[in-house]
C-alpha cells in the first residue's frame, strides 16, 4: 500500500479491527497489537463479497504453508485484508469464513491477514479504493457478474480473477491477471487443486515481482502502466453510464417501440399476437419431430427434419440445428429452411440446413421455437421444443 490512498483504507482497517476486537472482549495487548496491523508498503490482496460454496474463497487456502510464505518474504511481503458474509442458512459458507478467521489468529499471520466484520456498503467502499489487486476465485461458470471488480477499476487497483463473469470478456494481459482455462469443470477437486496452484504460481513469479519491480526513482513503472492500461481500457466499457446506454438502446426504446406499434389502429397489432399466442399455445403439445438425418459430405454437415405442425403454419415456428458453444464460445444456431409439405404424411414438413464439419456430427441437435414479426422470444414465449 505505497501511495496516499492506501494509507487511508490501512488506518481504516486498523480501527475497525480494533473495534472489532473490544466488541469481543479481547484483552487490550491484543487491541494494541492490532493498532500496528498492515505494512503500508506491501501489496495487498483483498476480496469481499458473499461467503458461499460456488465463489471458493478457500482456494487461497488450498496450500496454507506455502501461502504463509508468500506472506511472510521480508523482501517482498504480501498481506490480506478479507470481509464478507454468509446467509444464516448457509452452513458450508459459514465454515469457508471460521477456515479464514483461524488462519487469521495463527501468530504468525495476525498482522498480515485481517477479517473485517459486518461487511457492508460503507465497508466495500473502502476497500475498493485502496486494494492492490482485487481477488476473485469463483467456479465457471456461477459467476454472475463480478461488480465489486468493475469498481475497483477506477480505484487504481487491478483484478486477478477467474475467467467468468464480467472478467472473461474484460481480461487481457496489459490490464490484469486470469485464473483458469476458460471451461467448465464442474465439481472436480482436482481441478481447484490445479487452479490453486496456478493462482499461487502467477501471485509469486509474477504479480509480487511487478509490484517490487522499482526504477530508479524507487517507482514501480511496469505496475504503474498495467493501472493506467487497466483504467483506459475498461473504465469507459464497465460503468454505470455504459449499463444505462446499453438498457436503454436495447431493451428500452425498443419496448417503447414496440409499444406504440401494438397499440396503433386501436391495437391492432396487438390483438393479432394475443390470436397467435393462443393458436400456439392450442397447438404446440401436438408438435412432434419425425425422422431426423444427419449425414456428413465433404466440409458439412447436412441435416434434413421432418417435423408435425399439427396445423400450425410454418411460419408460427422457427426450426434450428443447435450445438453448446466449446471453450467458451457462443453456442451454434443454424436456423433451418422449410421445403414445404411431405408427401403422404398429413402435416409433416421437412426442413433443412446445412452446418460446418468441423465439430462432430452428434454436437447438433434440433430444436424448434414459436416464432413471429414483432415478438422478443424467449422473453413472450418461452415455448421450446427439443429432439429426442
């Protein structure tokens, strides 16, 4: 914590630890010990936010002796401020915060791993202003958004977290660190044994360096630029003005929009949808696919589908091929043309289309969806069919 604003969240830690410690009854040797807690010229790592089973917080904790020592280098030291809750019903997450609460009373750590109590607002607030390195350790992909990362960003601080959430679309190199590969690997312990010991890799061959890297000015001028690239780059993309414009060119005046149309001519559009919406939901039990083929020639996959309308007309549906997006990506939706009727199968339609063979042929599968002018699916209808 070298600069100005460090100081002040270091001398607001303090008190409220004090605080906290009276509260409990602790003898006054240990509230005046606590009055020397944090060195305001080590790199500190904070994270605060809800104690729950998806978000790990224990992972620092995978290997609590070699976290020590990170902790513990007297030429590079390294210390922790942590604050967070658990719901009153959440049992695992309360024993994720009495695993930090006796780390934090091991001797050789009071002074340099802290867990403030009754996190709230006021409290987030400060520590977004004066962490180092913001850490965020969910498991992929749980993480809704990740917000508490986004205000540290026009703090100064820098976020080391897992590729989920905002972070997956946000992380580079200049402004930030990652944790995991991207995928999802469900339960697996092995997997938070494997991400445990990458985080505890990047903190000590490459994030406490940078930090102690020093100019000849005492500055530490590569720390100083990933800041800056961390501010210029995502700043502007993750705020509340960015949030405000995307909801209102998207979602809002669209509504409005669409508002306006179905109430003109005395609601004429939207009577139509309310008769569309009601044949579909007659007809769609009835909807079933018939033979589905996939054969593959050459680069492509080529999909034929017949599928039973049950007198709906194929303009009401939509028919795709869909296959779960790999390594992150987005999922394929490759919508299907209507060759009209079949012969001799009452209500039958075929469709087809054709996808890239890059992927293996059994990745797709067919879906159908209603689908009409004007209407936001799966916002009005949430209606779906899938192959079986």
């Amino acid at each position: 914590m070298a600069a100005a604003r460090y100081e002040a969240l270091g001398a607001y830690a303090r008190e409220r630890m004090c605080s906290q410690l009276a509260v409990s009854g602790s003898a006054s040797e240990a509230i005046e010990e606590a009055k020397r807690f944090l060195d305001p010229n080590a790199l500190t790592l904070g994270f605060a936010r809800r104690f729950t089973a998806y978000k790990r917080l224990n992972l620092l904790l995978h290997n609590p002796e070699r976290l020590i020592r990170l902790l513990s280098n007297a030429e590079r030291p390294m210390q922790l401020i942590l604050a967070g809750k658990a719901h009153p019903a959440d049992r695992p997450g309360h024993d994720l915060i009495q695993q930090w609460i006796r780390f934090c009373q091991r001797p050789e750590m009071r002074s340099r791993v802290i867990f403030l109590t009754d996190y709230d607002m006021q409290l987030a607030e400060r520590l977004v202003q004066g962490i180092d390195v913001w850490l965020n350790t969910p498991q992929r992909p749980w993480e809704a958004c990740g917000t508490s990362g986004m205000k540290v960003l026009v703090n100064g601080g820098i976020n080391f977290s897992e590729l989920d959430g905002w972070w997956a679309e946000a992380c580079n190199p200049k402004v930030g660190w990652a944790l995991g590969d991207g995928r999802e690997h469900g339960d697996d312990p092995s997997w938070d044994a494997t991400e445990a010991n990458a985080l505890y890799d990047r903190l000590e061959h490459e994030i406490i360096p940078e930090f102690y890297d020093r100019d000849k000015q005492g500055m530490p001028s590569g720390w100083i630029g990933r800041v800056r690239e961390s501010m210029a780059q995502l700043a502007p993309r993750f705020s509340a003005s960015r949030a405000v414009r995307d909801y209102t060119e998207q979602h809002y005046l669209p509504a409005a929009q669409a508002f306006r149309h179905r109430a003109a001519n005395r609601g004429a559009a939207g009577v139509a949808l309310i008769n569309w919406q009601r044949n579909v939901e007659q007809k769609w039990a009835a909807l079933c696919f018939g033979e589905v083929k996939m054969e593959t020639r050459g680069e492509q996959h080529v999909c034929e589908v017949q599928l039973r309308l049950n007198d709906l007309d194929p303009s009401s549906v939509q028919v795709e091929i869909y296959a779960d997006g790999t390594n992150s990506g987005a999922p394929v939706k490759q919508s299907m043309t209507c060759a009209g009727p079949i012969a001799g199968m009452s209500g039958f339609f075929l469709y087809r289309a054709v996808v890239p063979s890059s992927r293996p042929i059994t990745d797709y599968t067919a879906r159908v969806m209603p689908h009409s002018e004007g209407i936001s699916i799966p916002l009005e209808n949430t209606k779906i069919l899938w192959q079986r």
